[in-house]
C-alpha cells in the first residue's frame, strides 16, 4: 500500500479475473475440472484488454509493455510506451508464411502513420490496401487493421485479400481467427474486404466449409468479390458465380479487375505484360452494367480508361442495382459441396503433364476442360459454357454472351441441399419481382447433376439437355433476348423504361458484330441509342438488328407501352391518376383500379387489358383470367360464378383452380373449373385492394 500500482498488481488482478471465469465455466472447483474449463477460455475484458489461455501449450495470451526506460526523480521510469497485444498465432502452417514481396519491418505505429494521412486527403473518399495475400493472409495483425479503420473518419476503407483461394482445415483457422473477426468490426465501420481469387473459385472452393460465414450472408455488407484473371481461361464461370452470390443476398456487392496478366492463359509460358487498353475498357463497361461497384483496375492508360466514368456521370452507363435487372436467365445452377475431381482440374490451372486419357473420356464434367492441358480446346457438347455462356472454347472469355440470359451459380435455393436459415434469405427477396415464381434450381456438384431430394444422381453428358431446353424454353420469361455473340445485360431504369447494354464480346478477337434483339413479353414503344440519338425500326419485335461497333459498346434506351411489373403506387404516378379506386380515366366502364387488375391502359378506351375466357368441354366449364404476379401482393381477385344473373346467389365454391406460372409480363393466369355441367352459368372476377 501506499505506492502505485505495478505491473505485479495489474498481473494479479487479471489472474483473479480469469480465476473467476475459469471456476464459472468450470461449475466446481474440482482440479481435473478447472483445467479442462481453462483450455482455450477467453476473457474479454482486462485492464489489458481482452486474453486467452491457449489450448495449445495452457499459456495466457497476455502481451507485455514496450518502449524506453528513463530516469525521473532519480527512479527509473518507462517512457514512449505502449501495450503490445500477443500476437502468437496458434496455428503452425500460417505461423511461418510470408509474402516474399514483403519486408516486414514496420512497427503498428509506423503502419497506422502511413495510411491515417491518406485518409485526410480531401480529394478522397477513403482508402485501399492490401490486408493479406494467400501467401500470407495475416500479413497485419487483426488489432493493427481495427486501428487503422478507426483513423478513417467515416471515410471508406478497402481490404484487397488476393488469391485467396484456401479451404483447408489450417485456412479454417485463419478465417475464424482473422478475417471473420475483422469482418465482425467492419460491419459499422463502412469497411470493406475485397476476396480477389482465381479461376473457379467463386462456384467452387467458396462453397467448402471455410468459407460458410462468407456463403451464408453472415457479412453482406463487408466481404465482396473479385477475380485474380492470371493463368485463367474460365472467366465465364467466375462472372456467374460472383453474381450469383450477390443475387442470393450472400454479398451487397460484387467487383471486377483489370491487370495486365489478364490477356494470357499461363503468364510462366507466354509474355503477360499486355496493356492494350481496350479490351480493359469493354471489360469494365460490361461489368458495370451488370451491377459491379467494386473495381481494381491497374496497369492501365488512365486518361483512356476515363472514358468509363464519363459515361457513368453522364448516364448512359446505368449501374444496376441486383433488383432491377431483368437479364438474368430464369434458370440457375446450384452448387452442393463440389466434387473433389472438379476442384483440382480447375484449380490446378497449369497442369500439363498429369494428363489420364481414359478418365476424362470416361467421366463426363459439368464443367470441363479447365486446367493446362486444354489452352484453346473446343468446349465439350455438354460443358456448361458451351451451352449456357454461349463459349465454343476456353479461352478468355471475360465478356461473355449468356444468349439466353445470364445463368447464375448460387447457393441452393431450395431441397436437401439448401440452407434454409441462412441470414441471407431468399434469393428472389433480393432480385426483381419478375422472377419471384418463376425460378427454375438444378443442382451441381461440378460434375454431376443431382435432384433436389438428393436421392438421383445424372450424368453430365446427357442431362445437360434437360438443362440446356429449360435455359432456351424459359428465356422466352424475359423482357427481351439478344443473340449475335455479344455480351448484354438489361436492368429497368423506370416504370416504363429499359436500357439495354451491348458490348463486342470478342475480349482478344474484337470485331464489329450485330446484335438482334427479340422482344418477349414487353411491347417497345421506341428504342434509342442513349449516345448517338439513332432511333430502332420496330416494326419486327421479334427481330431488331442492332451494329455494335468493333471494340466498343451501345446503350439503348427501350420505352415500354405501359409500365413493367407495377405496384398500383406506380400505377397510379406513371399514369397521373387520381389514386382513387373508383375512378374511370378513359370512362370504358373498368375502374382505373380494375384496369391495373387486369393490365390495362387506364387512359386508352380501346385497351382494356387482358380478356377473361370461358371453355366449355363434355365435362366441365372452365374460366380464366389475369392476375398481377407482384410481390407487393396489393390487390385481392375473387372469382365467382352464379347460374341465375338476376337473382344470384354467386358462389366462390370451384370444384379444380391452376395457378399457371407468370408469363413474365407481370401477368400470371388462374383457370378455375366447375365439373357438373350446368343448363346456364356466369362467371365474373371482382378486384378490391388488400
């Protein structure tokens, strides 16, 4: 007593801490039990901050106090100090790894001076750095990144993690030690970690256990996605599989890079220093248009590039968010735990000499032909590229053309294989409403397919078919379809307005090409191109010829004649109605409220929407009409029937109803039945708001 505390006294007081923790966890006082409670027990909070004693070798993970000794008063005194946290990382492989482009010889305090400054720039809006690398992931220390989020102000703050491509158990521990940790912080700290991996990553190894916290939407607004291009000819399937995880919810976000290995399929084998800019620029411009927001671009001819963010300011280069494009295919494929095979073809993408001829012809793959030996090979007839990107080779096809609409990889949706608690939901929650009913799942391992109940197991090379005609048949569910090897992407700008990006998909080999244009369920009003004001013949809908110049891209404005997929809100606003239900525009006799039942044009007389039908066969009667297909779900349709008009009494009693599935105008068809024939009938349909 009587002195200041020491360094004893605060040892002592954080050993009766931990004491406590230890003989609550523990439920006795029991010696066996007591050190079995210690192993790995945290306290979370300490005069010096959080500790553990580790499992490993039953040691505290307390730090120690660092900096100068000096002489005060004629004692011995501590100057310029601080409390270094321990940073033992109880994991043997990632203990020892280094980035060799790395010195390593930055104190935490030399590393937070470094990029606090730039934060300060008025000029930016925050900052991005490498965090990790797979040579190294821990290349900071957790505490050391949380310090350098906290001196960003407000200001955006960017992790860059390339080629992380781990799975294994030790990578497990990096992810639960580290990055999901980090990620954890970042959540309210508008922090960012950017995953930049190669070659399948994103429809393969993301779906193994290390990477759950990732897939199940645990960090939505933290970890976002990118694509190490080098030594990489599947560029087609990465593009799916980053959209597809930001379709599901599993990621807020998704990104592209532009480098200069980009145009190379092994950068050991072949010169991989190109940095002809254009296809950097069609590259980006596609993934912009599809909804990327995160982009790493390097390597490039700036004042060229710029060109791409003249276009976002001026608005002819729309970015979408995920819920209003209307190009993704009605049809996706779902990833359970990927096959073993599958993984380290596509992951092991330099090999060449481990060549087995009689396994590859006697196992077909969904997705094939991806490591070393098939530089520029035809695609199999059964590939997924061949028939769903539309890529006759692997090649680097990084704007690919999805003729029938983009087809995503995702997470399973729904069956044995779906995680039904996952925080980030349904994945037509996410998307626009045209696809809320009428979502097709197949499910893929990489190399076969396998049916939702888990139970039949299909072989790659014949039922691709089944796969391939439900992509065809469903497309016609879109908008609109664009064939003429270009890439296109189609998001709703307005009620009643489409704009429709075309771009030279010829990522090496660019030349002029035509895009036509089939219109589906959508009637176009006009088509302008949004840059040069030229102006589309309509007269053929179902085949609009469109040039897209070599090396470069349109953006087509499309107005509709009526808006697409409306709530009546919309309804009401596009038309300047008065929001009354009662109300009569056009005086046709249908309500403008009705008119919105049904599909109508409130202020035409001449277009009262689509028509209800009767049939009649030898056993029965059978009545049809429209319904809004809209997630908003703010109308109520009750058909009814009667066989005396005057009189009543009208019945909502059917003996048989089908509900056939959206026809992608918004518009869905339920068929009511009445089996007893009857000598008079009569059917209406009446619409009250919910």
């Amino acid at each position: 007593f009587n002195e200041p505390p020491r360094l004893g006294s605060v040892v002592g007081y954080n050993t009766f801490i931990a004491l406590a923790a230890i003989i609550e966890k523990a439920g006795s006082t029991d010696t066996d039990a007591l050190i079995e409670a210690a192993k790995g027990i945290e306290i979370p909070s300490s005069p010096t901050g959080p500790f553990t004693f580790r499992a490993i070798d039953h040691q505290s993970t307390m730090g120690a106090y660092v900096g100068r000794t000096a002489v005060k008063d004629g004692k011995g005194v501590m100057v310029d100090w601080r409390y270094a946290a321990e940073t033992y990382v109880d994991n043997d492989v990632y203990r020892e790894k280094r980035d060799g482009r790395q010195q390593y010889i930055l104190t935490q305090q030399e590393v937070l001076d470094a990029f606090h400054p730039r934060y300060d720039d008025e000029s930016t809006s925050g900052i991005a750095f490498w965090g990790g690398h797979g040579n190294d992931p821990l290349m900071y220390q957790l505490d050391t990144l949380k310090k350098v989020i906290d001196g960003a102000g407000g200001k955006k703050t960017v992790m860059l993690y390339p080629e992380m491509n781990g799975s294994s158990t030790d990578f497990e521990w990096v992810m639960e030690h580290h990055l999901y940790p980090l990620a954890a912080y970042s959540q309210t700290r508008n922090a960012n970690i950017y995953v930049r991996n190669k070659n399948i990553f994103w429809q393969g190894a993301v779906y193994l256990p290390a990477w759950s916290g990732v897939l199940d939407g645990s960090f939505p607004d933290v970890f976002t996605s990118g694509l190490e291009e080098t030594t990489d000819k599947t560029q087609e399937l990465s593009v799916v599989g980053r959209l597809g995880l930001w379709a599901s919810g599993a990621m807020d976000s998704w990104g592209m890079r532009c480098s200069r290995d980009n145009p190379s399929f092994d950068r050991s084998r072949q010169h991989s220093y190109q940095r002809l800019p254009n296809h950097f620029l069609r590259n980006t411009v596609y993934n912009i248009a599809a909804g990327a927001t995160y982009l790493n671009i390097t390597y490039v001819d700036d004042d060229y590039q710029s060109l791409v963010w003249e276009l976002i300011a001026k608005g002819a280069l729309y970015v979408p968010q995920r819920s209003e494009i209307v190009s993704f295919s009605p049809v996706h494929l779902s990833m359970k735990d990927p096959d073993h095979h599958y993984l380290e073809d596509a992951e092991n993408n330099k090999w060449t000499t481990f060549y087995d001829q009689d396994f590859q012809q006697n196992n077909p793959f969904v997705f094939s032909r991806m490591n070393g030996t098939w530089m520029a090979a035809p695609n199999t007839e059964w590939d997924f590229s061949r028939y769903a990107a539309g890529v006759k080779e692997r090649r680097q096809n990084f704007i690919p053309p999805y003729p029938n609409g983009t087809v995503l990889i995702t997470p399973p949706q729904n069956g044995v294989f779906a995680d039904m608690d996952a925080p980030r939901g349904k994945m037509t929650d996410h998307l626009h409403p045209l696809y809320r009913n009428i979502m097709t799942e197949f499910i893929t391992d990489g190399r076969h397919y396998y049916s939702q109940d888990g139970t039949e197991t299909y072989a790659a090379d014949t039922y691709y078919q089944t796969v391939e005609a439900a992509i065809r048949e469903q497309a016609q569910q879109l908008p609109l379809t664009v064939s003429g090897d270009v890439a296109w992407v189609v998001a709703q700008t307005s009620p009643t307005h489409l704009r429709l990006t075309l771009v030279d998909s010829g990522y090496l080999n660019p030349k002029q090409r035509t895009a036509t244009i089939r219109f589906n369920t959508v009637t176009p009003l006009s088509m302008v191109d949004v840059l040069n004001g030229e102006s589309f013949d309509l007269n053929k809908p179902e085949n609009v010829d469109v040039a897209v110049p070599l090396g470069l891209f349109r953006f087509i404005d499309i107005e509709l004649d009526r808006p697409f997929y409306p709530d009546w809100q919309t309804f009401v606003s596009h038309y300047n109605l008065s929001a009354e239900l009662d109300d009569d525009a056009d005086g046709d006799g249908l309500s403008d409220f009705e008119e919105y039942g049904m599909n109508g044009n409130p202020l035409n007389h001449l277009d009262a929407g689509v028509p209800l039908t009767s049939a009649v066969d030898s056993s029965a009667v059978r009545f049809t009409y429209p319904e809004r297909d809209h997630p908003a779900q703010d109308i109520i349709y009750t058909a009814e029937w009667t066989e005396n008009l005057d009189t009543g009494p009208w019945s909502t009693a059917w003996d048989a109803e089908i509900r056939f599935a959206p026809t992608g105008s918004g518009i869905r068809f339920v068929e009511k039945t009445l089996h007893r024939l009857r000598e008079r009938v009569f059917f209406r349909v009446q619409l009250s708001q919910n």
